[in-house]
C-alpha cells in the first residue's frame, strides 16, 4: 500500500466485525500521515475521528456519502480545481441547478 504523509485518507467503520481492524488500520495510518481521518459511529477522544450517528448499520454507506460529497465541493471550491465548463451556460438557460434558497 502506497502510503506517505502527504496523502489524505478516510477511513470509513463498516459497523460490522471489521470495526476493529478499520480502526487499526486507522491508527497505523495515522504514524505514517497527519491527514488521516476514521469516520464512524463510536466515540473517540481523537479530533481525527468523525463520529455520525447512524441509527441504521445497513445504510452506513449511504449516511457517509454526504460527508465525501461535502469535503469534494469545499476542497475543489477552495482550489478552484474543477472550472465550469463553457456549455454550463446552457444548461443554466434551461434550468437552474441550484434551489432558489440556496446561498453561495
């Protein structure tokens, strides 16, 4: 495995047998790297573990998507990594992707 302090890494608890081994996975990370985060529904007094409550087991996959879509929108806004492309403008004459309440 590939791994170096400059790499981010989430590490997501299954709520399952493999609790666990994810979180020691997630600590022999975290020797290697700073930027190493454990997302899960147990809590830890460790300011890198994300914890969510999930009241169901089978749709934790599901409950912590919404964290990687939110960090992807605020790193590539921040970077301005990902431009709009030209026919976006189109698009936009046609319909709105946003709400009318939503606030940039």
């Amino acid at each position: 495995m590939q791994l170096s302090p400059k790499h981010n890494v989430f590490i997501i608890d299954a709520q399952d047998e493999t609790s666990d081994r994810s979180y020691q996975i997630y600590r022999a990370s975290r020797a290697v790297s700073d930027r190493v985060y454990y997302i899960t529904n147990k809590a830890y007094d460790d300011d890198h573990v994300l914890t969510l409550l999930n009241p169901c087991a089978d749709t934790v996959s599901l409950t912590y998507l919404q964290v990687f879509q939110l960090f992807a929108y605020r790193i590539s806004k921040e970077l301005r990594s990902i431009p709009k492309h030209p026919l976006f403008e189109e698009f936009k004459k046609i319909v709105n992707s946003k709400t009318i309440t939503y606030e940039d």
